[in-house]
C-alpha cells in the first residue's frame, strides 16, 4: 500500500509540477502576446508618420502652386478694378450729361397711330 501511496504522490506531484509549467507557459505567451502588440502599435506610428510626412511635402507643393495661382488672380482683380474706376471717372460727366438732357429735354410730339375726332 505504500507504493501505491508513493506512486499516487509522485503523479500528484508530476501532476503539479506539469500544470505549474503550463501556467508558465501561458504568462510567457501573454507577454509574448503583449509584446507583439506593443511592436506592431510602433511600427504602426512609424509608418503613419512616415506616410504623413509625404503628405505633408505633397501638400505643400500643390498649396505652393495654388498660393501661384492665387496671386495671380488677386492681381488680375486688381487691374480690373482699376481699369473699372479709371472708366467710371472718365465716362461719367458725359454719361451724366446724356441722361440729363434725356430726362430733361421733353419734345412733346403727336402719337403716330393718334387719330382726331372729326
């Protein structure tokens, strides 16, 4: 009976001695795990941060072009609104003149199609 005893002692032991290193194993794969994570989470933000930098530089060409385009059309706006202001102040006194006298200067004249009563 002891051996049988010893024997039983010696697979309970095995027993936990076998469960002790699965629980080993199992904290070393969950840090394994976190770990992984942890790596793919930097490399992640490495190449984000790379991908916006690239952005960034193609932004910066397209806006400084645009920034071209728009100076350009802010100084066209200009000289238009120049020539504009130029023209009103040259054609004014006579285009005042003209509505004057049209207004103004009323030539009373018979309807073509007035008939008189005989």
């Amino acid at each position: 009976m002891t051996s049988q005893s010893q024997g039983i002692q010696q697979l309970l032991q095995a027993e936990k001695r076998a469960k002790d290193k699965l629980e080993e194993a199992k904290k070393r794969k969950g840090k394994r795990l976190k770990q992984a994570k942890e790596e793919a989470t930097a490399e992640i933000d490495h190449y984000r941060l790379q991908r916006e930098k690239e952005f960034r530089k193609k932004e910066t060409n397209v806006m400084g072009s645009q920034g071209n385009f728009s100076a350009k059309i802010e100084e066209q706006t200009t000289e238009a609104i120049r020539n504009l202001t130029s023209s009103y102040h040259r054609n004014m006194e006579s285009m005042m003149k003209k509505l004057l006298s049209t207004i103004c200067d009323i030539s009373p004249e018979i309807h073509p199609n007035f008939r008189p009563v005989v």
